[in-house]
C-alpha cells in the first residue's frame, strides 16, 4: 500500500508545557493532531477522561459521539478516516468495551486504514490483578493493531499520544492503540507537545530506487499485452490522476481490486473494473492472458489471485508496494518497485513510451461483450432482482452536484455493488475488503456523514448484516445525520446460502433469517422510510430518499435464491470461472472442496 504524506491539521495552540492531569492530556494531544469528532461510550476506567471532555464538549472544540456498541466506535472511526484520508479516534473503557473494539480495529488495520483507539485501563496498582473490567487489551489487540502502549506513567503520555497518531498516518496507515490506566488519568503532570518523533526501525517511506523503476518501465515498454492491477494504495497515495495518464500514455487495460474500485472512471474504455472472486469475467481472463502485469498499491490477496501457481502464469510481474512485507509474500515478482507510489508513479511515468496496443484491446473488447449478454439484468425483468436495484442505485445518485459515498456491508449485495454501481472516482466505496466484517456498513456510513454532512452517503446492507448494527440507527437520530439506508432483504445470509447451494447440495442449514419490520423499526427511532417489492417502485421511492432531508430507510424484499456471478472457487484459478446457470437451472459444483 501507499499512502501520500500527510500532516496533522494546524491546531493553533500554544505548544509550551503545561500543567495538565492524564485526562486532559488525550484531548490536548488531539487537538494537536487536529482531531474534532471522537466516536466512543464512557465506562469506569475511562470516565476521568469524560469527564475532562465536558470542558472540551462546552467550547465546540471536540464532538463527541455516543455510539451504541464499542465495535461501532472503531467502525465510525474507520469509515471517518477512509472519507477524509485523517486519522479516525475512538474512545472506551477497559474489559468488555475494550475487548469490544477488536473487530473493528482489525476491520481498519487489514484494509490499511488509520485509525487511532484510546482505552481506559484498571489503576496500576490493580495491573494483573483479574480487578473488575480488566483485561490485556494491548496482549489482545497485538496482532490486529499496527502498533499498540500501555501507559503506566503520566510524564510518558504525551509523547506516546504524538507517536500513536504519528505511526497511524505515516506509511502504510493503520491502527495504533493507547490503553491508559486509570491513575494515570487522574495525575497531574507537564504536558509539552514539540517532540521530535525518533523511532529506529521503523521506516514508513523508504527510498525508492531509480533502476528498479527503469527495470520496469523497460520490461513495459517491451509488453504487447500489458494489464494494470490497481489496488487501495492508488486511492491512498492520492495518484488516481497519475494512473490515468500512464494509462492513456501506454494505452494500458486497467484491472482493479475491490478496494481499488475507481482508481480510474468505470466509463473509461480502459476499464475492466475488478477482477477475483467475483471480478468480471473477461477481467480475470485478462489477467490470465497478460504479458507483463503491473500491479500497484495491492498485496495480492487470495480474493484477487485464486491458485496462487496459475496467477498470470505466463505474465512477468511489476510490483509498486511501499510495505516490503508485502513484496514477495503471495506473488514473488519479477521487478519490485519498493517505496511511496506518490514519488515511484510520477518517476515511473516519462519512461514509459506513449504506444497503442490496439489488437489487444480489441480482444479484451470481445472478451466484455460476450459478459454482458450473459448479464442477468438483461433477462431478468419481471421480479425485484438486487442487480437492478444497485444499478437504479447508481442512476439515481449519478445525477446530484453533491459528493456521493456508498458504504456497504459485507456479502452478497457488496459483490453486486462493485459490479452494478457505476464508479467514476476512488473513493466512492467503502467497504470492509480484508476482514469482511458484517455489521459494517451502518457505523461506518455515520462515520463518513460525520465527515462531511453535506456528502450524500448511502449505507447498502444485507438483511444478515444490518441486524448486527442496527442499534446505531439511534446514533444516527441524536446526531441528526442524514444517512440513506438501503436493506438488500433476501431472507437469507445470501453469500453463505449461496456457497451452500453451490457447493453443499442447497443444505441452507443457518442461513434463513428472519427480519424485524424494518420500517416500522426506523419510524421507532423516528426515521422515515419505505418498502419495495417491485421493479416498478425503485426510481420512485429512490427520489423519495434522496427528497427527504434527513435520514431514510428502504426494505428492498428482493428474489431469494439470486447469486452473484462469476465465482471462482477456492482452489482454482481466476479464470476457472463459475458462471451463470441458464434460467431455471441450479448450478451444482463437483470441483475443489470450499474453504474460507
């Protein structure tokens, strides 16, 4: 991944030392950071530190927002920090809210997003006792955090503070976690806040080295069949533009992954859109057919590459990465380009030829027409399929001057997002890609609105994942934001049945699920909203959401036993395809037993 260097937002504060207790410590390191809005639920060990925040709260210089669930504070803080490209905080207490935050911590940290957790702990006196509400968080969240502190002494806690955000930001972001213990909180000591960050080992831009950038512009230039794969890194380096020029300079097909969706417009004639699992068929098969493949920002994960020794066999590979864990880890490639894609990309771009590869392009062009007669919107017309629904989605969205963020959970209805929803930017998705975490979607669409009021942010949810979160819709109400929620309701855990018919024998054992009347759930929290069960009704009730000046919810009751095609298997290569069964055949499997 990469991500262009930022700096901390201009606090405007005085730096010099002051008298501050432990407690408002943490509020004068964030304002220094420039942090605004904290996402969090108060708790014994960390209630020194709320109390604090009425003085901060009082003056507008902080927001706090009461979340519902602790797993929710991280994903608030998750999905605020992939809107703005800022550090994203949240705050709990120890034990239970603590041990609460690991998923969403581990939601952020695989999909390279920064994020900083602040957790109160037991007194120091009462350490590894088993005292009331204490738990090894920082023993806990080791494996799921870029980097984690115990703080156990008050003159420590500046500094820790200024180094968390600063690891979170610099290089490949991620998630730092500050646990303070309670004593510490209540002390007094002398803040100061003009630290030089010294941190041997850890080198967050290393330099990138000309040859390997000429040794791969060589090998390009050499290609007539050349692929980009471009990932999340493009998005956060901030070098969509640059992709774009060495795209129509090279005239270089553009596959992406799903965190790299609309690293480049979906409308351009160079756009494959995403390959993998569920990627395009004929974007797979690109894949496979390349001569050289130039991937970027990405870390060739499983979703991507399937059987890791038929992955663009006969392709020489390029990787641009800034984190050298990644370099060699899945794919060992034949030319690595290790460092920043904000400096690799622009040094990378003038030794590339300006050439046409006209013949390939021209077959790929077959390869995508073949795909979209065999679509299922063009044949499935009669009943409310959740394909048409996301592509009304993107119709009805494409039309406002206002920002546009599609949050979605994990399944199903995330895979016919990427397929159907049409993204002309980086950004427009977010989503949980690594983790796959349910539950997503709600709290981190709060969180992007968070970030920008005015941004018109559509939380799309299956029926499964909703009914994990849905108690933030209350948060959604105190906050008074105006979240869109659209609900893919199948009646089933739709990606787990869908695995189970294909490979299972249609053994739907756990995957029926019940649903409470969701309309009437969010008139209890005082939202408006609508039911759809007909393809005649989307537009309408569409503009009735986008009409409304707060909030809304839409029960989409779609088709049951609707799958999402293409798939490959666990076990086979990208272009060993699953495809769409004829209209009313179920497609069975005799291949490579399922494994996630």
């Amino acid at each position: 991944m990469a991500l262009a260097k930022r700096e901390p937002a201009e606090s405007g504060y005085d730096l010099g030392p002051q008298e501050f207790t432990g407690s408002q410590m943490i509020w004068e390191s964030l304002l220094r950071e420039g942090v605004k809005t904290v996402f969090g639920h108060p708790g014994g060990a960390i209630l020194p530190a709320y109390d604090a925040l009425a003085e901060y709260e009082a003056d507008g210089r902080i927001h706090h927002v009461l979340v519902r669930h602790e797993q929710c504070a991280a994903h608030m803080a998750d999905g605020f920090a992939r809107a703005t490209g800022d550090v994203g905080v949240c705050i709990v207490t120890s034990g239970p809210g603590a041990t609460n935050l690991v998923t969403g911590l581990a939601t952020a940290q695989m999909d390279s997003v920064p994020v900083v957790a602040i957790t109160g702990q037991v007194p120091t006196s009462l350490l590894g006792t088993d005292a009331f509400q204490e738990s090894d968080v920082v023993g806990v969240t080791q494996p799921v955090c870029k980097h984690n502190y115990l703080v156990t002494d008050i003159a420590e806690l500046p500094l820790v503070m200024k180094e968390a955000f600063y690891i979170a930001r610099e290089g490949r972001p991620g998630v730092v976690l500050v646990d303070i213990c309670k004593d510490v909180q209540i002390e007094t000591g002398t803040f100061r806040y003009d630290f030089e960050i010294n941190l041997p080992g850890f080198e967050p831009w290393p330099e990138f080295s000309p040859e390997s950038v000429q040794e791969a512009a060589d090998l390009l230039n050499e290609s007539e069949r050349p692929l980009i794969l471009a990932g999340h890194g493009i998005h956060l380096s901030h070098t969509s533009d640059e992709l774009l020029q060495l795209v129509e300079k090279a005239g270089i097909p553009v596959v992406t992954t799903l965190l790299g969706t609309g690293n480049i417009p979906e409308t351009h004639p160079l756009s494959l859109g995403m390959g993998g699992m569920h990627g395009e068929a004929f974007a797979n098969r690109a894949i496979q057919s390349c001569d050289v493949l130039v991937a970027m920002g990405m870390r060739f994960d499983d979703r991507i590459t399937g059987r890791l020794d038929r992955f663009a066999a006969d392709a020489k590979i390029i990787h641009f990465e800034l984190d050298r864990a990644e370099v060699g880890k899945n794919i060992v490639p034949d030319v690595a380009v290790v460092g920043d894609l904000a400096e690799t990309l622009p040094a990378f771009l003038p030794q590339v030829k300006d050439r046409r590869h006209q013949e390939w392009v021209d077959t790929l062009s077959e390869w995508r027409s073949e795909t979209d007669e065999a679509d299922i919107i063009q044949y499935e017309v009669e009943e409310l399929i959740p394909p048409y629904v996301i592509r009304q989605l993107w119709h009805a969205t494409e039309r406002t001057e206002k920002r546009v963020i599609v949050v979605t959970d994990v399944g199903q209805h995330q895979m016919w997002e990427s397929q159907y929803y049409i993204h002309e930017q980086a950004g427009m998705l977010l989503t949980s890609g690594g983790l796959g975490t349910m539950g997503y979607a709600l709290p981190a669409a709060l969180g992007a609105q968070m970030s920008d009021p005015e941004a018109l942010v559509w939380c799309v949810a299956g029926d499964g994942g909703f009914q994990m979160t849905l108690q933030e819709l209350a948060t959604i109400q105190q906050e008074k934001m105006p979240v869109k929620i659209a609900i893919i309701n199948n009646g089933f855990l739709g990606m787990v049945r869908q695995w189970q018919q294909i490979f299972y024998d249609k053994r739907y054992v756990g995957t029926p699920i019940l649903s409470p009347d969701y309309v009437k759930l969010a008139e209890a929290y005082d939202i408006p909203g609508a039911v759809v069960r007909h393809p005649s009704e989307v537009v309408s009730v569409l503009e009735q959401a986008h009409a409304t000046d707060g909030p809304y919810l839409v029960d989409f009751q779609v088709k049951e036993e609707v799958n999402v095609y293409p798939m490959v298997a666990p076990g086979a290569a990208v272009d060993e395809l699953i495809r769409r069964p004829k209209p009313g055949h179920v497609q069975g499997y005799s291949g490579v037993q399922p494994s996630w």
